[in-house]
C-alpha cells in the first residue's frame, strides 16, 4: 500500500502531510543555528527567569536549552549560577566547565546530601564541570564512600564518565573524548571526504550471513582531524543486522594503512546464527548514503541532543548512559570518536552506533543503543 503524502523537502513517503521527521530537524536546527546574537540573549534572559522550566522539560526553556548549548556553545556563568541556586540538578549539561564558584556549591550539595539520587545527580554535574578539584571529589568519594553509595548501581569513576573523562585506581585523569567536534553533512555527487559511513566489504558475518561493512572510514590525516592523532587511516568494521544483538560491543584492529582485523564475537542469547535484518535495499542505501566530513568545527554537544546528526569527537548523544569500553587488549577505557544515527543512513532503523577507539593498541569498539 503506498502512502498518500510526500515529504515536499526530501520526497519520503508519508502517512501525513507536511515534512518529516528528519527534515523537520533540520528546518529546526537552520533556524537556530541563524539566531542573531539579540536573540540569544532573549533566551538566555528567558531561561535565567524560567530555569525551574528546564528541570521539569518545559518549551521553549528545554529546547532553547539544548540549542544554546549545542549550536552556540552559549550557556552562561550566570545562567549555572542561577542552576545552582534554584537547585536544578538536571540536565547536568547545563554545568559544563562551570566557574569555581559553581564547582564549589555542587560540591557542598552533593558532600552534604544524604540521599542516593541526590548524589547521583550531583555526581553528573560536577562530572560536566570537570577540573582538577572536581575530580579529587569524585575520587575521595571513590575510596571513602558514603553510606548512599550502597544505593547507586555504579562508583564515582563511573559518573565521571558522562563528563567524558574518568580515573584510575592512582588518581589519575583519563580523558575519555575529543575537545573538537565537526559534522557529518550531506555533500554532493562525488565529493570527496576523509570520513566515509558505510563502505561495502565482500565478507560476510559469521552469524546471519549478511554483508559486514565498514561502518566507519576515517583519515587522520586530513587537517580537520589532526586532533585524534592518527597518522593514518581508520576502519571501523561489524555486521549491521548483528552489531545490537551482540553480548557486549564489536571490536576490529585497524592498521594505519586501512587494514581490518574483525575480532570473534557472540550473539547475547548465546546463540551460533540469527537471521539477517538488513535488507540488500538498506545496504545499498547504507554504503550509498551522501555523507562527507563537514567544512568547519562545531560545538561540542551538537550531536548531544539530536537523532538526526552523525559527528566525529565531541560528545554523545546517549539513548541510554554514556558507556566507554575496555579495551580488550590494554585494559584501558577507550576514547569515543563517532556516532552514526541509523535512520540516517537507512531508512526504519532504529538507536545509535558509537564508535570507540583505543590509540595506543589501534582497537576500534561499536556498540548500539536504542530505546
């Protein structure tokens, strides 16, 4: 059965009319990313006045929230003092590299609260504002643990994660992602890029026989990504159908000159085979999508809050938590580089594939997430 209506921007095929979803996105980001500096401060104003809206998810403060941060890099010192004051606690974004000040009275709250999800609230916050003092508190509270950590799932280490860094049993700092973020944007009929989603590969998976791919491609060795360090190519390579079904993330060893070495995995169920989901119609679109590395850099969450944008660096937008891999050779956690939407790349797909990398033993991880 066809349906009635088309996307008039992209031509989708659609049960209502009007743009869809994805397109919708896209109206919505061009129009914030054009506010003129006037109007970024109307809604940094706005949201100094409401600030209690943005814990409880209110519009326009939610959303204006999340653009201010993610395509202008605009929340304020003021706008984290007033957080503080009114005790909004969530979204911990909103504490990102706060002054000292700040640090200072999420560190009072949280060494004063006696509840668990009190703490675990705080704990993301001063993970987000992230210096040297708020590490020390992080791992004090490691190794002296208050009564409310029988009530958390997880220890301070872990916390320290969503601010994208963590620690070791020594106290030292572990930078777990990138201070640049660039985009991956639609380019044009062969242009060519340093960052490919999707490329065809003649081998197939072990356990539903589908085509592998290499998900991800990368040359470090374009100017615009000189800031992951890598003197050479990156492949990044699993199963599409299979890679959400797996116990645990898939991993492959890249060589600089764009060799792959995909690791044995295991279904979640234990089981040998599964069937194949992706279609050859969705691998076609897959390894034909048009996306190229974007010109310039971006801010660091502009993909934090979108399911429509794929970046390189920066951070995450996790379905779920944020979760960084050990790496299976050094035992180290491993630096996120990459997420990939799925429904951008192919249509009824569902969740995120993020892509990890370990510099130092040049092991690359994927995992997915969906809600």
């Amino acid at each position: 059965m066809s349906l009635k209506y088309t996307c008039p921007s992209c031509g989708t095929p659609l049960g209502y009319e009007g743009l869809c979803w994805k397109c919708k996105c896209e109206q919505e980001r061009q129009a914030a990313l054009a506010w003129m500096p006037e109007q970024i401060v109307e809604k940094q104003r706005n949201l100094i006045q409401n600030i209690q809206r943005l814990a409880d998810m209110e519009d326009p403060e939610f959303a204006d929230f999340w653009q201010l941060l993610g395509y202008h890099d605009a929340i304020t010192p003021e706008i984290q003092r007033v957080a503080l004051a009114a005790e909004v606690f969530w979204p911990c974004e909103i504490y990102y590299h706060a002054p000292a000040d700040v640090r200072d009275g999420l560190i009072h709250s949280l060494l004063s609260t006696e509840y668990s999800s009190a703490a675990s609230n705080l704990m993301s916050c001063l993970a987000m504002q992230g210096d040297d003092k708020a590490m020390e508190t992080l791992l004090e509270l490691e190794r002296n643990p208050r009564p409310w950590r029988k009530g958390l799932y997880v220890d301070p280490s872990s916390y320290a994660q969503i601010g994208g860094w963590t620690f070791d049993k020594e106290g030292q700092k572990i930078q777990l992602n990138f201070d640049t973020c660039y985009p991956m944007v639609k380019g044009t009929t062969g242009e060519k890029s340093p960052v490919r989603i999707g490329r065809a590969r003649e081998d197939t998976c072990p356990h539903c026989g589908g085509r592998m791919v290499d998900m991800l491609v990368l040359d470090g060795r374009d100017e615009r990504l000189r800031f992951l360090g890598l003197d050479g190519v990156l492949s990044a390579t699993c199963c599409p159908s299979c890679v959400g079904f797996l116990k645990g993330p898939a991993f492959n060893r890249f060589t600089l000159d764009g060799g792959v070495e995909v690791f044995p995995s295991e279904l979640f169920d234990g089981a040998e085979k599964t069937d194949c989901y992706v279609s050859p119609e969705d691998y076609k679109a897959l390894t034909e999508n048009p996306f190229v590395l974007g010109k310039m850099p971006v801010p660091l969450f502009y993909g934090a809050a979108c399911q429509d944008v794929n970046t390189i660096g920066g951070f995450a937008n996790w379905v779920q938590d944020a979760e960084y891999t050990i790496c299976p050779h050094c035992g180290k956690p491993m630096k996120y580089l990459a997420q990939i939407q799925w429904d951008t790349v192919f249509d009824c797909a569902e969740g995120t594939l993020y892509v990890e990398f370990c510099p130092d033993c040049q092991i690359v991880s994927m995992q997915h997430q969906q809600t």
